[in-house]
C-alpha cells in the first residue's frame, strides 16, 4: 500500500489498525504494555504520531544511584527540546528513584537533588511547548503499600534538599495535578521544605497527593526527626490546592519500640512546655480552604475544634501549670469562631492508635517488636484501659460530629475510621439519587430513600450526643446504622 492512500485515511483507522498488529504481535492477552513495534514509526507520519502518542502517554524517568554519569532526566529534556511536539502527548509523567545505596556518600545526595530540580524543569519546558502539563510524580520504584508500610530509622536517613538548587527556576505553568512520595529511596527522604519548593512552582496545582512518613525517635520525644520540618511547612501550602491527600502515617503498628506512648510523642501538653496539637492545628487551618481532603495520621480533636476552650480533652492532660494552661486555652478560645470549612465537600481521615500528644486511643490486638540489649524480641504492647480508650475516642468523634454539621455546610461525603479498621468507623453520605427522573404520576408510588445516611460502627460505649447532634440536624432525612462491631472491617 502506498503512503499516498495512506495519507487518505483517517486517523481513527490508523490507530485501529495498528492496534489489531500490536494484538496479533503480543504473545498474551493480560499486556501491560501495548506491542508497538518501533519500526512502525517509518512507514508514514501517521503511523509515527500514533506510535509516539502511545510512547510518551505515560512517561517513566527512572534514576538510579548506581549509574549516577547517567542523568536520564537530561536525556528527556534534551528529546523533548529537539522535537516539541513530544511533551504534548505526555499525560502522565514519573520521576522514580532505584537502586538503593547501602554505602552512603556525599555525591548521592547531590545527584538526588539535582536530578528533582532537572525533573521541574522539564515540567516548566514542557508546559511551555504545549500549554498544557501532565499529571507529575515524584516518587521510588516500589508501590505505594511498600512505601506506606516500611519504618523509618533516623539513624540510617538521609536528608534530601533542594531549596538552595531550586533558587530561580521558572514557573511551571499548567501543572494541576502532583504527587510526591518523601521516601525517595530506602535511605533519602526529600524534606518538607523541598516540597513546599516545589509547590511554590506549581502557580495552578490545584490537586496534590504528599506521602510524608514521620520518621521517629525513642531518644528524643518532643524533636522528632523532620517533624519540625513538616508542621512549619504545612501552612506555607499554597492556596490554590482545593483537593489534598496526605498520608503522614508513622511507623507500623507492629514495630515500637518498649515504650509506644513516648516514641509517639511528637507534640507536648502544655504542662511540659508545649502548645498541644500544633500538626491538628496545621491540618485544621489548611483544610479550611479545601474542596477535598484526604488524610492518613495522627490525629486529635484539635483537628476538628479547639480543645482549649473545653474541658473534655484536657482532662488527660497534666496541668500541673493551670494558670499558663488558663492563659493558652483564652488565646486559642479567640480562634475558635473562624474554625469553619465553607467549601468542603469530603472529609476521609484514617486515624493511628496514637496521637501527636503520644495518647493510646486503644491497646494494640497484636504483639510488637522492641529492640533490647541489642536483641529483637516479640512482646506485648502496654495495655489502655478500657475507660480511657473510651473517652479518648468518644472525645475525638465528638469533636468530628459537632465540625460536620455545624461548620461543613457542603458536606456530602464525612468518613473517620482508625487505621486498622478494628475500633470504629463513622461515614456520613449524602445521597446523590436520580429522583427527578421518576414521573410526578410515579413519584407517591415510588419509594425514595432518604437522602443522608450514617453508619457508625464501634467497639465500644459510644456517647449518646454523637448520634443526637447527626439526627437533631438531619432530622428524619437521616437514615442511621448504629452497630456495635466486633470484627474488623
């Protein structure tokens, strides 16, 4: 066949037939990739712009420490400067990081933060070849339940910065959606500052997913490792993001140390000179401009309101100072009234056993490992009583049902649950149904649910104002399923 008749069929016949060769050339069914061969590419312009869409749709920059002569990211970004018109067809772009160090060396380090600053300015090229950006990742080559679940040991990580490198780069402009992944390699962590300079790049992200593990330290409870980093980052956040997903989550539950409460201490009361919560405060003031948010650890209900002006939280708090506790609760009372979500929409937390302030909202179900006289052993986590892990909890979810219906007007989707879905889970749903379709002769014939629905389902005594604040709003548009739970979820 000529490349004349070629020119003279469409596009979409193009892409069928190559298509139909990609699946006669593929040995299995379940590919992951479709089959091009790249020698298509010679047969006419066509077919070469059908086999680098397909290409360049989703575009993995792999690094690696080990072949650090190699920058791939600067072999991207000499391609895409030769022929432009490539970057317009990447969707989806990742900068992944393998080949872990096992022998840390300065250069590392370096090549790490230079590789990440190449990669914003291959975003900022490509956005200003094709006035549009792709969905960009920064992240390792393991999925996300390897990074989510994999401990943290300051003493073997290093820190990645990139806030001196990042200094005068250009904007990249058009970028709406970003994910980063902290945990860059087993040993490097890119610090919060990094992100946050890289946020202030990104002058339209408007959707942003941050894995950010809190690394821990059973030597020093109130200076964790990178925490203090984190809580004076969060609200540098910038303001156009209106859909968050954050994952904070500390180490696994199955690895403590011998004292759990003190390793989670990342806050101190005010009796030990601290402010409280300051990270459920972060959370609370940069949630207040979010459409979405979506968040993984630690939590108090200082997230939801503040617990200085009560005295439901603080009765578990040591004031042996009352009257600089009088003075703290008076300042952040004054705040209490601008605590409102105007704009949000959906609320998913998934909490940890432990919050900032290291208080146990239940004993851990399984043994745990701890590091003694230089031995690893299995042991039994310290146990909660059952009355404090009752009112920790009825406190937190409290706090959460008075902000869901006093101060969310736009609520549709609110879901609190612990991590290990074994204590409670509490979702309210606004019900998007398709009631004007039915025929007004239909409509008395045909029943309508109503348009709310609450399923709380607990392990323990929960408190009858939680459940009365849902229905005293509602009223009977709320349908509720209140269920003592005795398995997980």
């Amino acid at each position: 066949m000529s490349n004349n008749i070629l020119n003279r069929l469409s596009y979409e016949i193009h892409k069928k037939i190559l298509d139909y060769a990609a699946d006669s050339r593929s040995e299995s069914m379940f590919r992951t990739r479709t089959n091009y061969d790249p020698e298509w590419t010679l047969v006419c312009q066509y077919w070469r712009d059908i086999v680098q869409e397909i290409t360049f749709k989703d575009l993995k920059v792999t690094v690696s420490l080990s072949e650090q002569h190699d920058n791939y990211v600067n072999r991207v970004r000499h391609i895409i400067a030769d022929r432009p018109v490539l970057g317009s067809f990447i969707k989806y772009i990742t900068l992944r990081f393998d080949s872990p160090s096992y022998l840390f060396c300065a250069s590392e380090n370096e090549f790490l933060a230079e590789s990440i600053v190449g990669f914003c300015c291959l975003l900022h090229e490509i956005g200003l070849a094709s006035d549009s950006c792709p969905t960009a990742t920064i992240s390792r080559e393991f999925s996300e339940e390897e990074i989510q679940f994999e401990a943290l040991d300051e003493l073997r990580t290093f820190v990645v910065r990139i806030e001196q490198m990042a200094r005068g780069l250009q904007p990249i402009k058009h970028l709406k959606k970003l994910t980063i992944y902290s945990q860059i390699t087993t040993e490097h962590m890119l610090a919060a500052e990094g992100v946050i300079t890289i946020l202030r790049l990104c002058p339209d992200l408007t959707d942003l997913k941050w894995n950010f593990p809190i690394a821990r330290s059973a030597s020093n409870t109130t200076e964790h490792f990178l925490y203090q980093g984190l809580v004076k980052s969060i609200p540098l956040f910038p303001k156009t993001i209106k859909r968050l997903e954050l994952n904070l989550r500390t180490a696994p539950f199955y690895l403590q140390s011998s004292d759990a409460s003190d390793d989670h201490r990342h806050e101190s009361p005010p009796s030990r000179g601290g402010l409280g919560d300051r990270l459920g405060r972060c959370l609370r003031e940069l949630s207040q401009s979010l459409v979405a948010f979506s968040y993984i650890g630690p939590i108090s209900p200082e997230f939801f309101e503040d617990t200085f002006a009560t005295t439901d939280y603080s009765d578990h708090l040591d004031t042996e100072e009352p009257g600089r506790f009088k003075r703290l609760r008076a300042r952040f009372a004054a705040e209490a009234g601008e605590n409102k979500w105007p704009h949000l929409e959906s609320l998913s937390i998934e909490f940890e056993r432990f919050d900032s302030l290291g208080n146990a909202y239940k004993s851990s179900p399984f043994p745990i490992l701890t590091l003694e006289d230089g031995s690893i052993r299995l042991v039994h986590a310290k146990d909660v009583s059952e009355e404090e892990s009752e009112k920790l909890l009825n406190d937190l979810l409290l706090a959460a049902t008075e902000a869901a219906v006093n101060r969310m007007p736009k609520i549709n989707l609110f879901h609190v649950v612990d991590l290990e879905r074994t204590t409670c889970s509490m979702r309210f749903q606004r019900r998007v149904g398709d009631e004007s379709l039915i025929r007004p002769k239909m409509a008395s014939k045909v029943k309508v649910n109503p348009p709310f629905t609450l399923q709380f389902h607990h392990a323990f005594r929960s408190n009858s104002k939680i459940l009365k604040l849902w229905k005293s709003h509602f009223g009977p548009e709320l349908h509720v399923y209140d269920t003592k739970m005795s398995l997980p979820l």
